[in-house]
C-alpha cells in the first residue's frame, strides 16, 4: 500500500472529561501522523492528563499510555512535539484526573 497524498490537518481539539473519550480515529486507507500535541489547563489549580493511542478493537490505559498522570500546572499550557503514528481505525483517546483543560492534535492523514 502506497500512501501517495499527505494532509496536514487539526486531528482533534477536545475538552477533558474524567473518562476516556475518543478525540480521533483514523480513517480506512489512512494512516495519521500525529505531530504535535497541545494540554492546556484554565484552572486554578493542577490537573492530571491521560492520553493513549489505542489500537483498534482496543481499550484505554497503559499498555497504550503516551501520557499517563502527566500534571499540569495551574493556568499553564504543555506541548509535545515528535511523531506517532495511527494505523486504520486507531483512536486518540484522552481524559483528564479532572474538568478545565482542552487538548489540540495537530498532524497528517496519509492517504492510500
């Protein structure tokens, strides 16, 4: 399979609930190329973040964590830059150890 047009895109921008939610899933005949990530938290005070990229069929936690408790700061923003990449139906999936904080997921969908 030869991925041949690559779109820059925002994947996901989310609020944090207190279950995972999935922010993102690939689409068939893609693959993502996650890029950038954005945590910013609007509260007083420290809040924790969980984020994971689940296979599919899969479930949330940390065998699948690329964050796992990573805490905040109040009214402070976290960005992690590198590459991560989604298979064909893979999700995103963040939650927060609380409410407050917002999540951007910037990157590519390669299409075959």
């Amino acid at each position: 399979m030869a991925f041949q047009r690559i779109t820059p895109a925002r994947l996901a921008q989310a609020e944090s609930t207190t279950a995972f939610l999935a922010i993102y899933t690939c689409p068939s005949n893609t693959r993502t190329y996650i890029k950038d990530i954005t945590v910013c938290n609007t509260t007083s005070g420290a809040v924790t973040f969980f984020l994971s990229l689940v296979p599919d069929q899969g479930t949330a936690g940390t065998a699948n964590a690329l964050f796992n408790a990573h805490s905040i700061a109040a009214n402070t923003t976290y960005q992690w830059k590198g590459t991560q990449i989604l298979n064909a139906a893979e999700t995103i999936q963040f939650k927060g150890g609380g409410t407050g904080l917002t999540i951007h997921v910037s990157g590519a969908e390669a299409v075959d």
